[in-house]
C-alpha cells in the first residue's frame, strides 16, 4: 500500500496524480485542527474534536476528479464528507482498483480499529455504520504527520481482508 500526499496544487484543482486507475474505492486522511460543530446535510449536527480523520469511499468513474473534489475546501456540498472537509485539510489518500463492494468491506476492518464518530456518515448508500473514522493525535503538539505515519497499519492489509494490493493514484 502506497499514500500520496494531496499537493497544494491538487487543492487547487489542478494535476492530483498521475497514472491513475479512474475508478475504485479510496480512503483519503483529513486533519481537523480545532473542534468544530458542523451541521451535516440532512444527518444533523455533530461535534468534531481535533485529530486525523479517514473517509472511505468509491469513485466507479473519475476518481482522480472524486479525490481533487475532496481535497477543495470550497464547493457545493454535496456528500457528507463535503461538510468535514469544508473545515480540515486533506493530507493522503489511497485507492484499490476494485468494485463499490470492496468500500464497506474496508469500512468493516477500520470500524474494528478505530472510533466512529457519526453513525450514518457517508454510508446512506448501503448497511455499514458509518465510512468515517477517527484517530486523535496524541497531544495538543503532535503532527499530523506523526499520527498520519500509524495509519497505513491501520488499514486493511491485502492478506487481511482479502484485498488485492491498494495501488498509487
């Protein structure tokens, strides 16, 4: 499994990644720096602490775009994830090449190792719990980076939940 950092660039709008497979699930590493109350679409309101979050998702077509949209701070908000990312700064995302089905399975492994925040996020579209996790960074002082570094453990390995190699974007 490899991460790629979400560039200022891609921020921007411009070239995220290169050689990419344009379709397949992802799950992509938001840092929220301060606590926030963020009213999510029609889901409600909740409470946001400070720490690292993981969104996990599917693109069956244009996912290099899906990912470039995540990482915007500013646009129309469309999907849940759109009203956390309003507010925290995208760092890496990692995508799989494989079918829509292949997102609840890794929901199911991050769900077993990290806490989910808010029941329903991101997963009106199937019978998960929720596609969004939480990892708090240790202390007030600790990078993003530090706590970003562990999350690649956390994902589903190949042999684990019977995954084919995540591959670069």
């Amino acid at each position: 499994m490899t991460s790629v950092r979400v560039a200022a660039s891609a921020r921007r709008g411009k070239g995220l990644c290169h050689g990419a497979v344009d379709a397949g699930v992802y799950a992509i590493a938001f840092h929220l720096m301060r606590r926030e109350q963020l009213q999510v679409g029609r889901l409600g309101s909740f409470v946001f602490e400070p720490g690292l979050y993981v969104y996990v998702g599917s693109a069956q077509r244009n996912l290099t775009a899906r990912l470039r949209r995540h990482a915007r701070r500013r646009k129309r908000r469309h999907w849940h994830i759109d009203y956390l990312a309003a507010k925290a700064r995208a760092l890496s995302a990692w995508t799989f090449n494989g079918p829509k089905s292949q997102e609840c399975r890794i929901a199911r492994v991050l769900a077993s190792r990290l806490s989910a925040p808010v029941r329903g996020f991101g997963c009106s579209d199937c019978r998960c719990h929720t596609h969004l996790f939480y990892l708090p960074l240790r202390a007030a002082t600790q990078r993003p980076d530090a706590a970003l570094a562990r999350l690649p453990r956390l994902l589903p390995l190949a042999a684990n939940a019977k995954l084919p190699p995540w591959r670069r974007f």
